[in-house]
C-alpha cells in the first residue's frame, strides 16, 4: 500500500540556531528577485482578509508563488492578531518540490521573514543611497529589524555612522548583538530623538510598528536622503506623493499593504519596482539630491530560496519529523 509522500515538518525550535551570513542571505534573495525580473519565478499578489471585530485588531494574508530557479512552488500564510506585540502572531511556508511533484517541507516562517526582509533592506540600500551614502537609522528593534545594520554594512561597507532607536530591551540588545557578531569593530549610537538623528542620516529604515515615536516623515531627512518603510506603521500617510521618486519591492503589493501611503488623490506613484533595478532596466534614483521613498513588501519568491536553505540544513542536521500527511 502507497503511504503516500512525506513532508517535513520544521517547528521554531528546529530553526532558531540555523543563521544564514548577510552576504549569503543578500545574494539568495537577490537571485529570486533577478529571477522574477527575468521572468522565470510567479509571484501575483498577497491577499489580505482584515478580520471584521475591531476589538481584536486581527488580519490574516497568504502568498502563493513559484521560483524558477530552484523550481519549488509555495504557499506562505499569516495570521496576526494585535500589533503592538508578536505573541499572538503566527507564520508558516510550505514547499512543493516541482521537478518531483512532491512536498518538501512545512516550517514556521519566523526565521525566514527575519532573514529575507533585511536581505531586502540591503538591496534597496544598495541601489537606491545616494552616492558616497555615510550614515543611517535603524527605527525598530522587532524581528524584522534586528538583523538589518549588518546586512547594511555587509552591502554598504562605506557607512560610518549607525544609529538605532528602540523601545524594547530585548530588541536592543539582540540588534547590538547581531552586529557585533558580524562586524566586532562596529560600535551602534543609540537615539531618542528620531525626528534629530533622521535629519543627519542617509538612509532611515522604518521597521516599527505601533511606533512609539512621531511618524516618520520623508521632509526630515536631508536632500539625496533615502527613507525604506519596511511595511512599517511608523512612517507618515503620504509618503508616496511626497517622495521625488519611489520605489517598491512590487508595486500590486503596495496596494494591498501600504494603502496609506497614497496621496490624497488615492493614487499610487511607483516610479520603478526593485527587481527591476537589480537588472538594470530602471534606476535607483534620478539624482543625488532626490529624496527617495523605498516600499519594502514581502515577495514569496524572496522567502522560497531563503525557506529551502534553511529546511534543507535543519533536515540534514536530523530536525523536525516526517509525516505522510496524505496517507
């Protein structure tokens, strides 16, 4: 009798220790997006189901795509309920092998979205900084956040100056402590002040959530400044009409993620996409002194080679269990 296949099922627990380096992470989920720009890797639109009490402050979305260059298809879910913490916010990919037609594996998306978003960050850094780029300001000490500054230096190894403002201990220190691993020489100034420190930075990354300090606006940062909204509640409604030129990760997702960004008129100006800057067909910016507003939503095709990698490692490492779900 067939059993039928098996999928791995990977918990928090068989990932927490597995860490990717920055400039492995960049190089992945640069692949998935130059992979996409070719045209090989499917990524429509995320769905997103606000649910209808209030009270609860829940939402739930889901991503479906498919990378072309390791030939796996995936489905992403999220559920989240209240955001002013993570507690009750639950993630999870499966992979589908496509070149056997057959499941790969079932793990918890935490790790994967903390690796891929400042793989992204980086990107986006890279290629929309103004030139000769010094300084930046890392807003937010969340799981999204915490790896960023070194991902930064690992792209931008020109950056001088780092500073970073948080409001949980916790965040803090895990921030400090992902950069000292990385880069030992590197020291972060912690601000309280971010409206001061944006003003003097280069590049400002919003990866706050119910953001304990005043929305960030594009006006506080100098001219040729770059602000990258990591899906974040801490930037200013507007800001896409107010930048001299915008970019997103993908310009359907903003309208289901960053509705508030529009402008008043409602429209969404997206003047270039970031895959297709990585494969040079558009610019990163128009001039040194543009101020550029950078989306940065999740893409499936990012979390798929991140998500593979890491299963890949945990199941040989002997992690996580099989179970022949469609026996």
């Amino acid at each position: 009798m067939n059993s039928g296949p098996a999928l791995h099922i990977l918990t928090r627990k068989d990932l927490h220790d597995l860490e990717l380096a920055p400039q492995e992470a960049i190089t992945m989920v640069e692949d998935g997006y130059l992979a996409f720009a070719a045209g090989r890797s499917q990524n429509p639109a995320k769905l997103m189901v606000p649910m209808p009490d209030p009270a609860r402050d829940s939402v739930a979305y889901s991503m479906l795509g498919y990378d072309g260059s390791l030939e796996q298809a995936a489905f992403k879910t999220s559920y989240r309920q209240g955001s002013t913490t993570a507690e009750k916010y639950y993630t999870t990919i499966t992979l589908y092998d496509d070149t056997t037609g057959a499941p790969f594996a079932l793990l918890d998306c935490h790790r994967v979205g903390a690796t891929r978003t400042p793989a992204s960050t980086a990107l986006l850094a890279r290629t929309c900084a103004r030139p000769g780029a010094r300084s930046v300001l890392m807003v937010g000490t969340g799981a999204q956040g915490i790896r960023t500054l070194p991902y930064l230096l690992t792209a931008l190894p020109g950056l001088e100056r780092l500073r970073l403002f948080g409001t949980h201990p916790d965040g803090i220190r895990d921030s400090i402590a992902a950069l000292t691993d990385q880069f030992p020489d590197r020291e972060v100034e912690l601000v309280d002040d971010v409206e001061a420190a944006a003003a003097e930075s280069d590049i400002v990354v919003a990866a706050s959530g119910r953001a304990a300090h005043p929305k960030i606006r594009l006006g506080w940062l100098p001219p040729g400044g770059l602000l990258i909204s990591v899906a974040s509640k801490g930037v200013q409604e507007g800001t896409l009409a107010q930048a001299d030129y915008t970019v997103a990760t993908s310009a359907a997702q903003v309208e289901v993620t960053g509705r508030r960004m529009a402008g008043t008129d409602g429209v969404f100006r997206i003047d270039a996409e970031l895959p297709d800057i990585l494969a040079g067909r558009v610019p990163g910016r128009r001039t040194a002194e543009d101020r550029v507003f950078a989306f940065s939503s999740g893409m499936i095709i990012t979390d798929i080679p991140v998500a593979h990698a890491l299963a890949t490692r945990a199941i040989a490492a002997g992690r996580g269990r099989e179970v022949t779900l469609w026996s």
